[in-house]
C-alpha cells in the first residue's frame, strides 16, 4: 500500500486442524450406514457423553449449528412476546436474531472496557419487571463475569443462558463456561476452537431443560406418533458427531497453541500503540481469536490499517462491524439505547489470528508486518 514487498508472498489460509482419527471415524459413519438418526443415538450420543464429561454436566444436546443450540435453549423457557432478553451489543447476530425469532424483545447492555464481555454494572440499569433472561456471551474465548452476573439473577429471578460458541475449554476457576447458568450453548462451526464444519450443543444440570431441548432439535416429537410441543429439525448428523469425538480430544492441545501464539503478539507488539486485552488472573481464555484496539487518535484510520494489513498479505479482520441495535432489523424491534464503550470499540478493533494452522514463525513474521503498517500509519 504505501510501496515495496509485502510482508508475506502469500494470506495464510485460516483452516480447521483435523485429525487423521477424524477422518477415520467419518468414515465409520459412513459405512455403518446411519448418516443421521431421529433418536440421536451411535456417535451423535456418544459425543454427547463425552462432552458432558469435558464440560462437567449431566446433560448435554447436541443440534446443528450454535444459533440452533441458542434457539432451542431459549424456546425450552416458554417466554411470551414482550418479555426482555439482556444480551451484549457486541456480539455475532445470531443471538438476536433468535430472540426475534421467539418474538422476544432484545435490551442491549454495554460491554466491559477491558474484558469485552458483557457489563454486569450496565445489565443492573437495563433489567425491568419484563426481563426474563440474561443472555452473557464469552466473547473471543475471554469468559463474562458470571459471579456478578449469577448474583444479579438471582436477586431478580432472572434466567442465565451462556453463549459460549468462542469458548471451548475456558474456565473461570477450575469451573468450565456454560455451567454458571441454566445452559450453556457452544458452536462448531468451521472457525471455531473445535469444529464439526457446522454444529452446536447445549449443557446443562437441569433435567427439564435437557428433555425440553431433545424435543425441540426433533420437530417437537416424543416418538414417531407423538407430538409434544412446537419444534424445529436442528439435529446433528453422525459425521460431524464424528469430527466432535475427535476434534474434543486433540481441544486442549489445540488451546494451548492459540494460548502460546496469542503470547507471540504480546511480546512482539508491547511496544507499539497497539491495545491488547488484559487477561483476568483467575480465568482460562480460549483465545477464539486477539482483539486489538488501534489507539483512541488513530480510529478514524482503523479501516486504512486493516487496508494496508490485507496489502501486506497479513490475517487482519475488522470486528463485528456495528453495535447489534444498529442493524436495521433489529432497530425496529428494540429499545432504543445507546452503548458508548461497545460504539467505541467497534470503531478501533481489528482482529489478529491465533487459529493452530498458523507456526511459531508465521505469527512471528505476521507480527513484524503489524508494527510495519503501524508504523507507517502513526506517521501520516
């Protein structure tokens, strides 16, 4: 952008790591002949054993996607229309969008300075008599303040349901995400910390929920002849139960990989203008992906810097583009309300991957580039 070689010859290409048992156990699912199955049985239940394990709950449900997964868990507390979900104005659009879809009405709160996840302080202000659920997403893998936030809903009667789709193997403590709440709720989709190409599932200690949820994945249905309930097909199929089986044993070594090139970005960029997270002391991050924030004199450049990044071949993104409130679609449908610190934020944040495709080497050189285009855009 600003002349010479780029930084890399070539993008690095941000893909899943699968493993050689992975491919092997698709392969069984595919010669045994059962692809998929109405009672969710063969590698779709053992998965789910399996992660009730490595999640510590007695329950877990495996659906299609994350957004399934938040779907189903929400619909299983028979919600009317009008009553509030709390839930961070930053965030992916699914979980507003499955608010809308159960005509709910969504109460943004804002984000915390320094961790990004939901303000507990900001979910206080927003609660009324109409609010139902707290909805706290893990953001980045970085968990929320459920101490805080279990403490508020339990002074209003309010239900928890975590959204951890970037947050597999974070813990707060030695207690993992998704067991603070009624649920918690994880993705699989292709760029998450573990992946089936598309998927979820929901945990929970609460038998109710989990039956309710079983239900609502099979189009409502108890048996083939008997229909309980409103419900929606968002089963897993038996081949991606089959990269979950294997994709959860290989997690944590594939956490600590992020966790040391996570640590590469903070030794290589400590002397830049560049804004890393602070990371609570007592919390496990699963480092989905590292935020940075471009200083507070330089956000009017951010989309350059991200520009020039690309121009130099480097995995640069932006963030979530705008607060969720000002998503046309959903602006009809909810408060109006304003976030500063999440309006801030989503102007200054770029992206930076930690994903295990990528060497020691690469995110040496990456970093290099960043304090390059840094440089370079400081000095206009």
């Amino acid at each position: 952008m600003f002349g010479g070689k780029p930084t890399l010859k070539k993008t690095p290409q941000i893909i899943p790591t699968i493993s050689k048992s992975a491919k092997q156990l698709v392969v069984k699912s595919l010669n045994d002949g059962k692809l998929s199955n109405f009672e969710g049985i063969g590698f779709v239940q053992k998965f789910e054993k399996e992660f009730s394990k490595f999640n510590k709950t007695k329950y877990s449900i495996c659906t299609n996607a994350g957004t399934s997964a938040l779907h189903a868990a929400l619909a299983t507390l028979s919600l009317k229309p009008g009553d509030e979900i709390i839930l961070p104005a930053y965030t992916f659009v699914a979980g507003v969008s499955i608010i809308l879809q159960e005509g709910l009405t969504p109460v943004f709160a804002d984000i915390d300075k320094n961790t990004y996840c939901i303000d507990p302080e900001d979910i206080k202000r927003k609660i009324t008599k109409k609010t139902k659920v707290i909805m706290p997403v893990h953001i980045y893998g970085h968990p929320a303040d459920m101490k805080k936030i279990n403490i508020i809903a339990k002074k209003f009667n309010i239900a928890v349901i975590e959204d951890c789709a970037q947050a597999h193997g974070a813990k707060i403590g030695n207690k993992p995400v998704g067991t603070f709440g009624l649920a918690g709720c994880y993705s699989f989709s292709k760029t998450k910390n573990m992946t089936t190409g598309e998927g979820g599932i929901i945990v929970t200690n609460n038998k109710f929920t989990a039956e309710e949820s079983k239900l609502i994945r099979q189009n409502g249905k108890l048996t083939w002849d008997i229909h309980k309930r409103l419900g929606y097909n968002y089963r897993m199929t038996e081949m991606q139960a089959a990269i979950g089986l294997s994709q959860l044993k290989d997690l944590k070594k594939l956490n600590t990989i992020r966790k040391q090139n996570a640590k590469i970005y903070y030794k290589k960029l400590k002397n830049t203008g560049l804004i890393l997270p602070s990371i609570d002391s007592n919390i496990t991050h699963a480092f989905y992906k590292l935020p940075a924030l471009i200083p507070e004199e330089l956000k009017e450049k951010r989309d350059m810097f991200v520009n020039a990044c690309v121009k130099e071949n480097l995995p640069v993104e932006t963030g979530y583009s705008t607060a969720l409130y000002k998503i046309d679609f959903v602006k009809k449908k909810s408060k109006n309300t304003i976030c500063p610190v999440t309006e801030n934020f989503v102007d200054r944040v770029i992206n930076l991957q930690v994903a295990p495709c990528l060497s020691k080497k690469q995110i040496n050189v990456i970093s290099e580039g960043l304090r390059k285009v840094y440089n370079e855009i400081d000095s206009l």
